[in-house]
C-alpha cells in the first residue's frame, strides 16, 4: 500500500529534477545571464540574477502545479487590497511590470538561442556533415510541429 503512494511521488520528483535541468541548461547553454550581465555592465550581481532565474523557475512551477494555491493577477490584487477600484493603479502596474519583464526575458532568451544557431554551420564543418543538413532541418521541423499537434490534440494539461 505504502509503495502504491511513494511510487508516484519518486517519479514525478525525479521527472521535476529532470525538466528543471533541462530547463537551467538551456539557459546555461545559451548564456543568457552572463548576457545580462555583460549588456548592464554589472558583473557583480551576476548571483542575483541567477537566484532570480532560479526563483522564477520554482514560482512558475508551484503557478502551474499548484493553480489554486499560487493566484497572481488582477483577481488575487484587488482581493488582497480590499479596496477595489481605488488602487486599479496598482494592479495594472503589476500586471504591466510583469508582461514587461516577462517580454524582456522572452526576447532575450530568442535572441540569444538565434545567435547561438550559427554555431550549427560551423559544427557541421569540423565534423564532416556534407550531405543531408536540409533534411536534419525539415525532420526537426517536422517533428516539433508533429510533437505540438500532439500536444494541443490531445489536452493533458488541463
């Protein structure tokens, strides 16, 4: 009975471990935060912002884990405040604060996965891939949009 109920909760904490890695390499991967840091020329707050990118991470997990108990927005705002409309100021600070900083990240986090795309060509060179790289592009392609029909098809996050 007692290993019915350990038995999920081992594998969906080591499938959290292993997307949350896979997550942090990604953005290790494309230096995303020494970026940040060499475009703001501020070296030394470097452990900020890698403290921030990991507490976003686990406020985004518990967000999606946890819908219920984790409510950001105008809702949880104007229930916190009690006063309703009079600090609708406030609320849509916090919303325009949070979709910038959620914009500046996104962008940044493309713009640093584009640049890091033409180190593909150069790869291809030193090992000797000749023949065949259009079609390694359109497979990938194709299996990402394959893998996203899924996805959408077949609803499993609601």
């Amino acid at each position: 009975m007692i290993l019915s109920k350990l038995l999920p909760v081992v594998v969906g904490l080591g499938a959290g471990i292993l997307v949350s890695a896979g997550v942090f390499t990604v953005l290790l991967s494309v230096g995303l935060v020494p970026r940040f840091a060499g475009k703001t020329h501020t070296g030394e707050k470097i452990f900020l912002y890698e403290e921030m990118v990991v507490f976003g991470t686990l406020v985004g997990c518990l967000a999606s884990v946890f819908p219920g108990a984790v409510i950001f927005g105008r809702e949880w705002l104007q229930k916190r405040l009690e006063a309703g409309a009079a600090f609708e100021w406030l609320v849509l600070t916090v919303e325009a604060l949070t979709g910038l900083f959620a914009g500046i990240f996104v962008g940044c986090l493309a713009l640093a996965i584009a640049e890091m795309l033409d180190s593909i060509p150069i790869l291809t060179r030193r090992i000797g891939f000749r023949h065949g790289l259009g079609l390694m592009v359109i497979s990938i392609a194709m299996g990402k949009a394959v893998g996203s029909l899924l996805y959408f098809w077949h609803p499993i996050f609601r």
